[in-house]
C-alpha cells in the first residue's frame, strides 16, 4: 500500500556523504524525531542501505535515490523499480541535478513508480521546469536552482514565490519541497513563510557538527513556520 505524506514535512538527503552503519544511524535518529515530533521525514539512502535500514526503522518515509523506469528482464546495470519496493522503499527521488536523465527516462519511471505505488519525488531547476515536471503529477517536486546545491545559500523569495506558483497552476495537489542551499532553521522558515510544504538539507544537515541537533533546529523551524503561515 502506498505510502501517505503530511504536510509540513522534511528531507534528510545523505546523498553519497555516508553509507552502511552511518547511514542506519543518522536513519534511525530520524525515525526517533519523527516519532517525537509527530512529522513525517524523507529519508535517502544509498540502494545498498535500503533493505538493511527498512528493518531497523518504522516512522520515516525511506527513499531509493534513483530508479529506472524498465520492467523485470533485460538492463543490466540499471535499477528496477521492483527491486527498490521488495527492499522497503516506500518511496523514490528522480531527475536529480546530480542525476539528470532525459524527459522521456522521468516520465518511464515515474509511471513505473506510480504502478508500484512508490511515492514519487521529483526535482526541477526553472519555472518552466516546474511546470513541465508538474505535468507528470508526481507527489512531490523539489525545488532547487543547480547553483545553490551544496552553496550554503537559500534561494531567493523571487524564485521561491515563481516556481510554486507555476506548480501550483497545474496541479494544486503536488507537494512543494524547496531546497539548495538550505542548511539553517532561519533558511527553512523562509521557504515555507514563502509558500513550500516542505524543505529539508544535505551537507547543510551532513557538515553539521552535531546532526541530530540540526534536524531538530530545522523540525522546529518548518513546523513553527507552518503554524504560523496559517
């Protein structure tokens, strides 16, 4: 059964930062403060990491990175959609900056990610990104310019404000998750007073000198900014 996601609710992208035990415990850590603070929290993992962190956790919603849009059978070297369900991923991120594939590839996988009831997270750069991404209908868009990622700088209310309401035109239902560069509270407030379901980090939570205290800085801040958008 598919996987449902309330609104506000936060990303933990380790991205390729850390795998195998860490992974599981940063994973874990995330699983405790979803629990405590009754928010649902996207987790990444490396696939390797998937099987072994759906085993030792129950609140998070834990996502594969990457997923190809092909049926069982041929395409060596390429992941299967099943393959990533059968682990414990409930859900999957798709046409990441630092993972483009062509349009036809997205559309592919998110297809095959909606026939296997697989949240789909998909990312988009621009406003007529966000608009061509809406198309698809996925659950979730992150939102974030490809020079903000890992630059420890927000994006601008300007291009918060264009790209949610571009999505927005076309389908009011996609959750908005804005990203890049955020890597403080102050930074998570900002994008949803700007509008946003959701925001979350990487090396903003990873580079971190303490990492459990960094989500919570950042839990407080987007369910304090939720509360009061009203």
């Amino acid at each position: 059964m598919k996987r449902t996601i309330r609104a506000p609710f936060l990303i933990v992208n380790p991205k390729a930062y850390i795998y195998g035990e860490e992974s599981l415990a940063l994973a874990k850590v995330c699983d405790e403060l979803g629990e405590k603070y009754d928010i649902d929290i996207i987790f990444t993992a490396q696939h390797v990491d998937l099987r072994m962190i759906a085993k030792e956790t129950k609140r998070i919603i834990l996502t594969a990175q990457h997923m190809d849009g092909i049926n069982p059978g041929r395409g060596m070297g390429h992941i299967l959609p099943e393959g990533i369900k059968d682990a414990g991923a409930h859900a999957v991120v798709l046409g990441h900056a630092e993972h483009p594939v062509s349009t036809g590839q997205l559309a592919a996988a998110v297809r095959r990610a909606k026939e296997l009831e697989l949240l789909t997270v998909v990312c988009a750069d621009t406003v007529p990104e966000c608009e061509a991404v809406s198309q698809l209908h996925p659950d979730v868009i992150i939102v974030e310019p490809t020079s903000g990622i890992g630059s420890g700088r927000a994006s601008s209310d300007e291009y918060m404000k264009a790209t949610n309401a571009a999505i927005r035109a076309v389908d009011p239902d996609i959750f908005i998750l804005q990203a890049a560069g955020i890597s403080t509270g102050k930074d998570i407030y900002r994008a949803v007073l700007n509008g946003a379901d959701a925001s979350g980090g990487s090396s903003g939570i990873l580079n971190a000198p303490d990492r459990r205290a960094k989500i919570v800085e950042m839990i407080e801040a987007l369910q304090r900014a939720y509360k009061n958008r009203g």
